[in-house]
C-alpha cells in the first residue's frame, strides 16, 4: 500500500506532502501524507498510514520525530495534523511507538473505524447460518475460481453498491486494471460462478502475514444461494495455510459512529472478531 506505484495511481486526486525522517543522513522513518488547506493528513488515499518504521526505531527515536514534525508543520503553516494508525495486525513486528508519541504530545483519538479480522491460526467456530449458507451454495454447485475479469466484476460491484448506497466503487475498472498489473502477486481477484454466471466476488489485497477483502459482492442470486459464503468459506481456508489474518476490512460508517449490525454479524459469523482503526487530531 506504501508503494509508490500503488499509491500514485491516484496521485492527481491528492497533494502529496510525504516525509522522510534522517538521522545521519540515513532514513529512520517514513510517513505518507497528503496536505490540504493548512491541514496535514496521513494519507487520505489510503486506508491507514503513519510512520513507517523499521526493527531500528525505538521510543525515544520516535518522540524525536515527533518534535522534528512539529517543528516542520509550523514553519510550514500547517496548524493540525490527521493521523492515521496502522493497525497491529499489519505489522511485521511489533511497533506503537507513535501511539505513544501521540499521547505524549496530547493528540486526541477523534474516530475510531471497526474492522472484524479472522486469526487464521486459531479459527473460531463459524454460526450455524454461514454453514447452512456454505452448504446451500456447495448443493447448487456454485464453482470458486481465480479471475482477471475486472470489468464484470467492477459491473456487479457497482450494481450492487448503486442499489444499496446509491454509490459506485472507489477503483474502476481501469484503476484495478493497472494496480494489477504492477501487483500480480498481491492483488487477486476471486468470484463464484452460477450457471458460467458471476454472481459473486472478492477483490483481496494479500500482504506478507494478512489477505484483506478490499471489496465484497454478491447480486440476489449469489444471497439466495449463499455463493459468498462459499466463496469466503473456500478462501479462508486456503489462506490458513500461509497466512496469519484474514481481514474483512471496516463495517463503520459517518467516521465511525455508525455501525452496520447486518455487514459485521455476517463478517462474525465467520468467526471474526473487532480490529479497530484509530485516528487521531494533533493541533499545533
């Protein structure tokens, strides 16, 4: 996500103001940020952000940094800063030395984002309603299968989102087109077929611990037969052979302060539990 070649895919939507953090004339830190009017974001193009350290940060480093970027947004006009947390579970190892800085330099968590993950290491029991789902699906012989069309796929999401939230996808087709193209080996496309039909589908973004369900669809038939059940069911376990999480990404909405009961009780039902994203405010 941190990437160059992902990030500005989109570059002409943002004014990116991204630092680099030396000590010796070495990078220490990274930080991907955009900036708009006097306010500095963690990147807004992104799902989450914030320093991205190596096994060579430690605390006190951090709090240094901290002051470094203070010093930077005041002589740069900048009197706040959004941030933007990465959560733990996409950490190599562990690493919330910025939350501390943030403490110390009184930056409020202002939203907080409910994300439901899976420990692919140790699967909770799925509900009875997902394996009726996955069973129905496996009788009407629904097939899982690999996929690189994108234009079908966009063509399902964005009905099913036009229906539901009266919005299309964030990606077009075009977009996923070319992030695929730079991502083969981390960007996969998943879908269940009915009669040669997709009727549902997943977008995952795998990562080196973790495979994030980027975006999620089923039209009526693929809910009346339980073909993302299926879909999901297959792909969990196929991903518990390598990988630490399975991420199903946030079910929040109006920064956090609504909560989609259906959206995170289906997502549950595979035995997923609550991973928060945080964000924080730190004024100058």
């Amino acid at each position: 996500m941190f990437d160059r070649n992902y990030m500005d895919y989109h570059s002409d939507r943002f004014k990116d103001n991204s630092l680099i953090f030396y000590e010796d004339e070495k990078p220490i830190a990274l930080l991907p940020c955009n900036m708009l009017q006097n306010t500095l974001y963690s990147h807004q193009g992104l799902t989450f952000g914030g320093f991205i350290v190596d096994e060579n940060m430690k605390q006190n480093k951090m709090l240094e940094c901290f002051e470094i970027l203070k010093e930077y947004m005041k002589k740069n006009n900048f009197k706040k800063f959004i941030y933007k947390s990465t959560p733990y579970i996409y950490h190599k190892i562990p690493a919330q030395e910025d939350l501390y800085a943030l403490f110390r330099n009184n930056a409020e968590l202002f939203r907080i984002d409910c994300s439901t993950t899976i420990d692919l290491q140790n699967i909770l029991k799925m509900s009875d309603l997902r394996k009726r789902c996955i069973k129905k699906a496996q009788n009407n012989k629904v097939e899982i299968t690999l996929s690189e069309d994108f234009e079908a796929f966009v063509m399902l999401l964005n009905s099913v989102l036009q229906k539901q939230h009266g919005v299309n996808a964030v990606h077009n087709t075009e977009e996923l087109k070319l992030l695929y193209s730079r991502f083969p080996q981390n960007i996969k496309l998943f879908v269940a077929k009915f009669n040669k039909e997709i009727i549902a589908a997943t977008l995952l973004f795998i990562y080196d611990d973790l495979v994030h369900t980027q975006y999620l669809a089923a039209n009526e038939k693929a809910r009346e037969i339980g073909a993302l059940d299926l879909l999901i069911k297959t792909l969990i376990d196929e991903f518990a052979k390598s990988k630490k999480y399975f991420d199903f990404g946030i079910s929040t909405e109006n920064n956090g302060q609504y909560l989609n009961g259906g959206l995170i009780t289906q997502k549950e039902g595979f035995g997923g539990r609550s991973i928060v994203h945080n964000v924080y405010e730190l004024n100058l």
